[in-house]
C-alpha cells in the first residue's frame, strides 16, 4: 500500500446484499470482507436490510451486546435495528435495518432529495421505493452510530461510506449533505441503464458513444433509476466500478468518468487442496455422469467431456443463446474427438425435481432408454416457453442415442438441496473439464474467475470485465493454453462467438493429456492474480481519493 495514502479508522459499507444472498454483490462483498476485517479489525461494520422477521438469516448471527449502548439508543431513536456477525469468513459486525418505518415518509424523503439534488422519483415504481427506503434507512444508522460513538469533540477520526448500487445511493447522498466530514464513495456494478439497453436487444457497444443515457431512460422507463445513479456518481467523493469496460459506460451514459475501477477480487480460502482436491473432483464427475446416464440411459465413461455454463437465467446478457448455438454446431463438427456433455446451469423457473429420474439415481441401475424430455433435470412451470428448451426444440436438439454431443438444462440453484445434484455449486464446479462463459453483457464476471480458480480452463469474451483482465494480464488475446480464451465479442458476431467456441470445444477434445495438464496449471496461476490480497490496493486508492476530498471541504468549512 502506498505510505502517503490516508487510511480510514472505520468504514461503513451498505448493501441490498448484505446478509442477503441474492445476486454477485454478495459474492464480492463476502468474499472482499476478511481482506478488510484482518487489515481493520471489527472497523469495517456492514450494513443491510432486515427482512428476517419469520425465519432468521443463515447469514447473520445477532450479537445482544456488541455496542449495546448504541442499540439502545438508536432503538429509542426509532431506529429498528439488529447488530451482529456476518457469518462469512471474517465474520465482520453487520447491522441489518427495517427500513419498512419509514415509508409512510417516503413523499417527504424524495421532496428532499429533489431539492437539494434533482433526483427524479416522480417516475419510481416497483423494486425503487423498497430499494430508496433502505438506502435512507442505511444511513440514518451510520448518522447515529457516528454521532453516539465517533464524534467526541476534537474528533479526528477517518471515516469512510461506501455505497453498492443505485439502490443505495440515495444514502449517500443523506452522508454527503449531513455528515460532510464522512468520505463517500459510491460503486456501481453495472449501469443500471446500460443493463436495460442491453437486456431490451439494443446495440449496446457500438453505438454507446451516441447514447443519451437520459433520454435512454425515458424511452425505456427507467428515470428514477437513472436518475439516482447519475446524480450520485456526480455528487460523491469517489465514484467507481468494476471493469474498464463499464468505465466506459459511465462515462458515456452518467456523464461521468470514474475516479478508480476496483476489480473484483477472490477468496480462494474454500479451494480445496491437493488430495482433497483431486477426491472432490472425481466425486463431482460420477455425479455428472450419474445424472446424464440416468436421464439418457447411456454408459459414458470418465472419458466424456464436461462444460458447463452457468450464471443469472439472463438469456441473451450471459451468452446462453450463443452457448446452446455452439453446442448444436458442435454435433456436427468433425474434429470433435471426445463426446460431450455440455450442462446449462442456470435458475429457471423450477417447479420440482424429476421423480422419475430420482428413482433412477437410487436404484443404481444401468439404463439403455433414456426418459421422457431428456434435456432437463427438473420439471418448470413454463416448460413450452422456457428459452433454453425453446431454442433446442427449434434446433431439434433431442439428445439422441448418436448424438456425440448431449446437452442438459440443470434449472436450479446448486445449494446442495435441489433434490437431483446434491451438491453446492463449488463442490461441483470442479468437475468440469471446460466452462464456458460468452456474455454479452458482464461489468465483471464472476463464474469464469471461480471456474480457473477451481482449476478448471475457460472460454469467455471480451465484453466481460474478467476477459479483458486476462487479456491485460496475458498481454495479448487468451487462448485455451492461457487458461482462459478470450473470444472477440461485438453486437453483431453472435455466428462468429458460436463458431470460435465450437472450435475452441474440438480443440481441447484433440489435447493430450499434458497440454490438458497444462491448461488447469494456468488457469490456477491466473486466478492467484485476481484475488483480493492483489486487488485490494485499488481499494486504499479510492478510500484516500474520498478522505482527502471529505478533508478539504472541512477545511474550506472551517475557513468560511
């Protein structure tokens, strides 16, 4: 860490996903928190929502007596909250908040924001106002926490806000106005408006130079939203993202560059080591193939090739069209050498694990028929208007007997409980002999930086933050033998992304064992570059641009 940069005594860090396991932010926020709780010990406190009134979170130990003084009094002062742990490694303190009081304030919150920073409301609607009531919640529990605890007078104490997301922006925007000498920080994931164009099958890339992300807003009815995002990018001491490439949508659509990009980083502390590893692997590859025999009523051996892509069921954004595009290519192609599975690991909408195929696993029998819909693992409740099993009708892709490729929709959340699999995503991950990620839409993305942590080659593109990284890293474009191949993305190259993944499947059935060998060392190598020992350096960068910032207005202040 460079010596001159000023260093926080606490930092407050709110998020909708804090103790709330809903999308990647928890994975960055969880997996960044012991960096920052062994550097600051029980000073980086966590705040979240608090919607836990029925079942308690499997996220969040409450703790009675940690600063039980302050619970005291911010209960008295109306604040309905709840201290504890976080129960991730690091275990850092979480306060969760019920924001639910304060929307019977909700006119007056947003009369104040436009006010004082023409943050457009009038247009919110659904996941906004929930959203917008937490935030402000959020940071009425970091205005009592610093009043009762940090501010004794004199108090030089450096303190830090940092805010995820539009969701929680208009909290930081309530530090920024009453409690000027907090430094602000504020990141976004993902523009909240480029994700829309992108997800409404507009050209994202070529013509983000020509975008107006105002107008773009209004035409596809996402001002509030916007609106937010924009003017707190504007406002805070220190605005960021997570990739080069969403820089550059910033720039273009907020009207803002960013301060710092603050890649996200890994925690490999749950990888497992070598013997362990290499059990762990071969437990994941006979479930696999349990399951694909099962369902197929096939024999394939440990010979078989595994791919998986996985990720948010975000059809076209995640590449999952292209991906099912390369597959059926791949039936045809006569350099593949090996035959494939290709699993598609994405929630849908499930309704309940097949009965019939439970059966077989139990019995342990060989099969030589295969069930009924053999390309899905679990019944939906859209069957006939799911996306994946749409397109593979439509390619009239049955998974028969010759075909040299087999693909599966594995609909479900891997938590160990879906009742096909058994298993978490990370145990079975490492099964995998490729995995393949070609987003078309991704500010970072997670799965390919897990799947080459877990040894595990991979193909993305990019227009993900990650394979821009690897590129950066490589110096030059991936290939298989890097570890990670990168493929050339644009708006309009969906044929040629199919084509350079079926070639890229075909030459790795084709590697020998030692350049196979090869790849999983590489892929391993990468993943130590991305972890958040390395990262967090970007981090200190930001907390001294928002310190320094927070400083001088106190001084300007003072000299008034």
């Amino acid at each position: 860490m460079d010596k001159n940069y000023l260093k926080p005594d606490y930092i407050f860090e709110s998020s909708w996903e804090v103790c709330n396991k809903v999308g990647g932010i928890y994975t960055v926020l969880s997996s960044r928190a012991k960096t920052l709780q062994d550097e600051m010990k029980d000073r980086i406190i966590f705040i979240g929502p608090d919607f836990w009134k029925e079942n308690e979170s499997p996220y969040f130990k409450e703790d009675k007596e940690l600063f039980a003084k302050w619970q005291w009094e911010a209960k008295e002062a109306g604040l309905q909250v709840r201290v504890g742990r976080w129960t991730i490694p690091g275990e850092p303190i979480a306060v969760l908040v019920d924001f639910n009081p304060f929307f019977e304030k909700k006119d007056e919150i947003y009369g104040w924001l436009w006010e004082k920073y023409s943050v457009d409301s009038l247009h919110a609607y659904g996941d906004y106002d929930e959203a917008s009531m937490f935030s402000y919640a959020a940071a009425l529990v970091v205005e009592s926490f610093y009043n009762s605890q940090l501010s004794a007078p004199n108090s030089q104490l450096k303190v830090i806000y940092h805010a995820n997301e539009w969701m929680c922006g208009l909290g930081a925007l309530y530090i920024n106005n009453k409690l000027p000498q907090i430094g602000t920080i504020f990141t976004t994931h993902a523009t909240s408006i480029g994700r829309s164009i992108a997800g409404n099958q507009k050209p994202l890339y070529d013509y983000l130079f020509a975008y107006n992300g105002d107008q773009m807003a209004g035409e596809l009815n996402m001002q509030s939203k916007h609106s937010i995002e924009k003017q707190t990018a504007h406002y805070v001491d220190c605005f960021t993202t997570v990739s080069d490439i969403t820089a550059k949508e910033c720039v273009e659509l907020l009207d803002k560059p960013v301060d710092v990009v603050l890649p996200n980083g890994f925690d490999n502390s749950f990888v497992p080591t070598a013997q362990n590893f290499t059990k762990k692997r071969k437990a994941a590859r006979r479930k696999m193939l349990d399951i694909a025999n099962a369902l197929l009523g096939e024999q394939l051996d440990d010979d078989t090739l595994l791919i998986s892509t996985s990720g948010r069921y975000e059809f076209r954004n995640k590449g999952i069209d292209v991906f099912v595009e390369a597959m059926n290519r791949l039936l045809r192609d006569r350099e593949l050498k090996k035959k494939v599975v290709a699993f598609i690991e994405v929630p849908g909408w499930v309704g309940e694990p097949r009965q019939d195929l439970q059966e077989r696993l139990k019995s342990g029998k060989k099969y030589t028929e295969p069930l009924e819909v053999p390309q899905v693992t679990h019944w939906l409740h859209n069957m006939s208007h799911d996306n994946v099993l749409s397109m593979m009708k439509y390619y009239d892709m049955h998974n028969r007997k010759e075909d040299h490729v087999k693909v599966i929709f594995l609909p479900c959340y891997l938590d160990g409980n879906d009742g096909i699999v058994n298993m978490s995503y990370y145990d079975v991950v490492l099964g995998n002999d490729l995995c393949v990620y070609p987003s078309y839409y991704e500010p970072w993305g997670y799965t390919p930086l897990e799947a080459v942590a877990f040894k595990v080659p991979c193909i993305t593109t990019d227009l993900a933050g990650f394979g821009l990284w690897a590129n950066k890293v490589f110096g030059k474009y991936g290939e298989l033998s890097d570890g990670v191949k990168v493929i050339h993305r644009t708006d309009y190259n969906y044929s040629e992304v199919a084509d350079a993944i079926k070639d890229s499947v075909a030459d790795f059935s084709n590697m020998t064992k030692k350049q196979v060998e090869d790849c999983r060392k590489h892929a391993s190598e990468l993943s130590k570059k991305a972890l958040w020992s390395e990262f967090i350096q970007f981090y200190h960068e930001a907390y001294d641009i928002a310190l320094r910032k927070a400083e001088a207005r106190m001084q300007a202040g003072n000299n008034k």
